[in-house]
C-alpha cells in the first residue's frame, strides 16, 4: 500500500535516535562480549571502528557509550580501543560474525542473519572454480588467483604460509599480495578467521569453507531480496537517508538504489516526504517509527 506521510525532524531527534540504535550513551554502552555480539545482531552490520562521513553504526562508539568520541592519541592504552580489537579478533574467530573490509573498505562486522545478503550483491555463488572463471573474465588480479589456488589447496593458513604456497613471498612481493589480499576479501572470497601474535600473523580460509551453510543459503536469494533486506536494516538504523548517503556506504548504481526505496516506499516501510531541520533534500525516513522509540 503506497503510503505518503509529511514527517519533519530536527538533526537532533535524527542523532537521538542513533544515539539508541548505535548505543552511544552510557546507559546503553557495550562493555563485554555478549553485548558486542548482541549489538552486531541488531544492527545487522557496522563499521569496527569509525568512517568518516558514514552513516553506520560503529562498535567503538558502542563501547565508549558517547555519540562523537575523541580518538585517543596512545590507542594501545585505551581500554575502549583494547576492547574493539579484542571482539574484532574474537567474535570471528567463533564464527559468530562476518568480519572483513566491506562497506568502504573498511573493517566491517556483518550478523550471520545478513552476511547472505552481502554475499548474495557480491555475486559469489562459492563453487570451486569460481576463482578460475572469474580470472578468466579479468575479474580478478592474478596473484588473487594464485592466493586462492593455495587456499582451495589447503585451508586455512597463516600469513606467511599462504605467501609461500602462492609465491609471493619476497619483499617485492609485498605490495602485489596485500592488493590481492584485499581485493579477495573486498569480493567475499576469503576472510580472516584469526589474528596470532606469537610471531604476530594473520590466519585466513576461503568464504565459502568458512560460512559453508550461509552461503549455500544465499543462493536462493537475488540482489533484489539482498538490497530490500539491507536497505530496510538500514533505515531501521539510520532513521532517515537519502540517495547519496546510501550509494556513499553501499557503492550501489543510482537505478538498482531507486528502485529498491520504491520497493520500500509501496510496502509503507519508508515515506520521501521528509523534511530534516525545516529543510528538504530528498530525505527518506521509517514510518510511523518515531513513536515507536519516543
């Protein structure tokens, strides 16, 4: 049922709201692991730490409970830092969370519930040849390709493991292997599953080994249903958004982006008529959602 509401907010009851949703208050601060991992559920999907002009929730926010946070100039003394890195490395490695540069290339937490979505807009299927095809089509860097090859061949490896068994172990190497190593990650081809520090190393181990049930389950999902669901998550977060702070996050086309606030807008999820300090801009909000948290 199309639905067209005349809703006005002040950029503060905005920021109210995420201060909620986001845990940026002392009452609702996340101080230990279940919280952490309660947070990343409800959210769905949030940043580790803070990005610059993102709307998205931030588990470091979460944990200092305060909406604009300074960050600290000795970070490994902060016990705020200390406890973002601790569920960054732990909650993955329990395999109670995604956790990968994502959203902007940033480090980023997804919940199992919407990690099938993402996978589902990366356009993975995880088959074992997916790397080949995709190498083939000037898809993927060929030392990506090469990455995986020792990947599929044995999973998961530490770093300097992985280095050797590809072949890109010296230091002219470095460069070329920590692109690939971002780009698998940035496409959901692989994922860290563990960080070591004695020596300090990185363990990683393909998606579709890791996530094996959520990826097969994303198969039955289109981009469509992907973009509906993580959209709708994410006025449930924000509030209000508009095009361009969506494409900004997502990295969506403008089409696929319209025609999923239309989805949304004839399902009487979210209304354009949007004022935000008396102004317009093309603002989207929830409906009937301001009541709901007043």
């Amino acid at each position: 049922m199309e639905t067209s509401l005349k809703i006005s907010y002040t950029t503060e009851e905005v920021e109210a709201w995420r201060d909620k949703v986001y845990r940026r208050t002392g009452r609702l601060a996340v101080r230990r692991k279940a919280q952490a991992l309660r947070f990343v559920e409800d959210v769905g999907f949030c940043f580790a730490f803070k990005a610059e002009n993102s709307e998205c929730p931030c588990l470091w926010h979460a944990a200092t409970g305060r909406r604009s946070p300074e960050m600290p100039r000795h970070t490994h003394h902060d016990p705020h830092i200390g406890f973002v890195w601790e569920m960054k490395n732990i909650l993955p490695a329990e395999k109670r969370i995604y956790y990968g540069k994502l959203l902007r290339n940033r480090p980023t937490m997804v919940s199992l519930e919407y990690f099938p979505y993402f996978y589902a807009l990366s356009r993975r299927s995880g088959t074992k040849e997916e790397h080949v095809r995709e190498f083939s089509k000037g898809n993927l860097l060929p030392a990506s390709k090469r990455i995986m090859d020792a990947l599929l061949d044995s999973s998961p490896q530490v770093t300097k493991g992985l280095k050797l068994a590809a072949g890109l172990h010296t230091k002219a190497d470095r460069k070329i292997f920590e692109a690939a190593i971002t780009e698998l990650q940035r496409k959901m081809f692989i994922v860290k599953v563990a960080e070591h520090y004695d020596p300090f190393t990185f363990e990683w181990e393909t998606v579709s080994k890791r996530f094996s049930k959520e990826t097969k389950h994303s198969r039955r999902i289109t981009e469509e249903e992907a973009r509906q669901n993580i959209l709708q998550k994410y006025f449930e977060n924000q509030l209000v958004g508009t095009v361009t702070s969506i494409r900004r996050l997502f990295g969506w086309e403008k089409q696929a982006i319209f025609r999923t606030l239309g989805y949304l807008k004839s399902s009487g999820v979210i209304t354009p008529d949007v004022l935000v300090d008396g102004k317009g801009g093309n603002f989207y909000a929830l409906v009937n959602m301001r009541r709901n948290h007043s």
